[in-house]
C-alpha cells in the first residue's frame, strides 16, 4: 500500500491541527483488534509496541466507512492509504509509536499489529470450482498444504495401492466459504474479510472437510446445495479472519440438467464434477466413496492394481527409462487417465455456443461436447443406461499425453490422434 508521510509533530486533520496525544489504550504485538465507531472516541488514538519491523494493517468492514489512519513511529507520521478496503505500514517503531484514527463514523474496522508482515492482504492463490449441478457445487479453497512423500528405492519400490487411504490431514488454516449471485455485487464491497464475512451466503454448506486432490494440494473443501438454477455467482474464501482469497465466478447448470455429482474418492482424487448416474438414493446428496455402486469402483480399482503390477516388473528404481520421470510419476499420471476416461463428465452447451461453419470447405473444430441421447450405452459399459438425454464433456488428450510422457515405452501406451477432437480420431 502507498504510504504518504506527514509533517512529524501533528496531523493536519480536515477540522484542525490534532496533535498526537498520550495513547488510550495499547495494541499488543501479533494481535487482532476490532473497533466499533460507537465504542470509541473521535479521533481515537493506540499505542503501538516497540519492533525493530513493525506491521500495522488495518481493514475497514462497511462501504460507508470514513475512517482515515495515521502512525507516526516516533520520528516520522504517515497516513496508511486503503486500497479495496485495507491498507498497511511496516517500519521500525520506537516505545512512542502511535495509531490515530481520525473520521470515526459508527461502522467498524480491524487493526492487526504483527512484526510477521502483513496480516490483511488478498492471496494470489484463487479458490477452485469443482463443477456444479442445477442448484449444488463443488468449491475448493486455495492450497494450504502440500504433500511430502519420499520416492520408493530400489530393491523396495512400492507403489501406493490402487485405493489408498488419504494419509493424515496437516495443519490447516481456518478457511470460511463466502458465495452469493453475482447480481449481490460482493466485488464492490471492501475487500476485507470482515466486510464480507457480513454477507449473507445464497445456499447452504452440506460438506466441509480437507481433501487431498491429485496434484498433491490440501484443499480445504466444500459440498454446497440450495443455490438457483443457471445463476452466476461470486466466490471468496476467508483464511484465518483476515485474508481474502477471490473472487472466482461460476454459473449453475439449467434446471433440467439431470447428472448427479460425485467427489471424495480416494482413488480418484480429483474427480469432483457430474456423471451419468441415476440420482443418489436418499440420504445422500451426491455420489461419494461410501453411495458409488460397487459395480463401477471395484472394476476401476482392478484396472489400477492390474497396471501398477505390470509397471513395477520394469527395474523401478535400479534402472532408468527416463531422466525426468519415475515408476512413480508413471503411477500417478495414469491414475489420472483412468479416472477422466472411467468418469463421463456431464455438461450442457452453452446458450451462446454454435457449431457452425463460415463456409462450406472450411473445416471448423469440432466440439468436446458430445451429445447423448436417452437410453443409449454410455462409453464406460459399468455405468448403467440412464433414461435421460445429457451432454458429455470428453477428457482432455493432454491427460494421456502426459501418462505417455511418464511412463516407460514397453508399456505400450497410445493416446488418441487428434484431428479435430479425439472423439473424431
């Protein structure tokens, strides 16, 4: 944030020449403070601890708040310009350090003083939308954690089994899902967490746990229903009270859309979107390890033990068939392929979408949705007919691609040639 310094003796407030006075009350180090206007006089003065680098941000929680702030470190006052709702100051600070708060209305704000940097700020890293049904979504938070494992070595090169259980959750932040139609117009309010921690989320959380994805992120994640049929909406997740991830938009499925959603399989860990599946016997919600039919995930999982067997009769470990990949890496991107091509994502066109050609000798690409008619046999044989017409989102080559990329050649994988899109190969 920019950081205008002042004249060091006063602050040359609207009304008059306010000299900073003895401090009403002290803010502790590495602490979060809130203030209501109505608490507090005006202009309301703190005392700031002493640090070699001190951290003072602060964060309002109203659109119609006037608070101005200004800090002077015992030698220097500067005003702390806000931006998108927050603002902060670093700098050392002597045992004379104050914070004065100048336009005190009755709306109220945060002051965090940290000498560990800034405690309000907006992550770089966004939320992740899984996919969404006609009025339920599947919503990531941005990653906490990553997964630590060591490579296997020779002569004990294991692989995880094909339905490995997820191992112990580390640490997490405390992570709250904010969501409303973007017709509510969340992106004008401040972009603090306490500004928009007051709104009113559209919908209800069914589901909220930590989930281990494919790409070895922690992700904080969220199964949430009651939303409105083809509606956009805004999505922040709040980390800890303070930080503000988003926002990220996405648009509900059509009222007749019929595909129910599926998440949480260990084995096929980033698989969180739509499937062909008749709809989940109550009281389920959606598909998940403990509602799938025994009937798609036990051959699924045969598959990945059947594959994982031949791949570790190559010298996994001793000898190399790469100098970039590993059996392990091998595993792993096949394990992808193999949950996108067992899974037929459901999707619909989009109301603006068009398959049409300029011209009659132009080829135009083909679509990656493919239409599916009501009752006929869908491309995995394990998942049943269903009695509704859907759209299928085909999976992206770029998928088996990159199990060919990580895997050895005796293997013999072969990925579709693209023309204009694998279906048409």
């Amino acid at each position: 944030m920019r950081i205008a310094p002042l004249q060091a003796c006063f602050l040359c407030l609207p009304s008059a020449c306010v000299v900073l006075a003895q401090a009403q009350q002290s803010l502790p180090l590495n602490s979060l403070s809130t203030f209501s206007g109505s608490s507090i006089s005006d202009p309301a003065t703190f005392g700031l601890p002493t640090s070699s680098s001190l951290t003072v941000s602060v964060a309002i929680c109203s659109s119609q708040a006037s608070e101005r702030f200004f800090l002077t470190n015992g030698s220097d006052v500067f005003e702390i310009q806000l931006e998108s709702g927050f603002g902060s100051w670093t700098g050392p600070s002597s045992n004379n350090a104050s914070l004065l708060v100048e336009s005190v209305g009755q709306s109220t704000f945060e002051v965090a003083v940290s000498n560990n940097g800034t405690v309000h700020e907006i992550l770089d890293a966004l939320p992740l939308f899984g996919d969404s049904s006609a009025n339920q979504a599947i919503l990531f938070s941005p990653p906490f954690a990553f997964e630590t494992t060591m490579d296997p070595t020779y002569p004990n090169y294991t692989l995880p089994s094909a339905n490995s259980s997820l191992p112990e959750t580390p640490s997490s932040p405390i992570f709250d899902l904010v969501f409303a139609p973007s017709s509510a117009q969340l992106t004008s309010l401040p972009q603090t967490g306490c500004s928009l921690a007051n709104m009113s989320s559209a919908g209800s959380v069914e589901l909220n746990d930590a989930w281990l994805r494919g790409s070895g992120e922690w992700r904080s994640q969220w199964f949430v229903g009651g939303l409105s049929p083809s509606t956009n909406y805004t999505v922040y997740v709040i980390q800890d009270q303070v930080k503000v991830s988003g926002p990220i938009y996405f648009v509900t499925k059509s009222s007749s859309f019929p595909c129910p959603l599926v998440h949480s399989l260990p084995y096929c860990p980033s698989t969180a979107y739509a499937v062909p599946l008749l709809p989940p016997q109550s009281p389920a919600l959606a598909y998940d390890a403990t509602s799938l039919p025994t009937n798609i995930s036990d051959p699924l999982l045969q598959y990945m033990t059947n594959f994982t067997t031949m791949l570790l009769t190559f010298g996994c470990g001793r000898d190399l068939y790469s100098p970039l990949q590993t059996c392990s890496d091998c595993q792993r991107e096949y394990r992808s392929w193999l949950c996108s091509v067992s899974f037929p994502r459901c999707s619909e066109p989009s109301p603006t979408s068009s398959e049409s050609s300029s011209g009659s000798n132009v080829q135009a690409p083909f679509s990656a949705l493919q239409p599916q008619p009501s009752g006929v046999s869908p491309r995995n044989p394990l998942f049943p007919v269903v009695n509704y017409t859907y759209t299928s989102l085909l999976p992206c080559l770029e998928v088996c691609h990159a199990v060919d990329r990580a895997c050895p050649y005796f293997l013999g994988i072969s990925c579709p040639v693209p023309q204009f899109n694998a279906d048409a190969s």
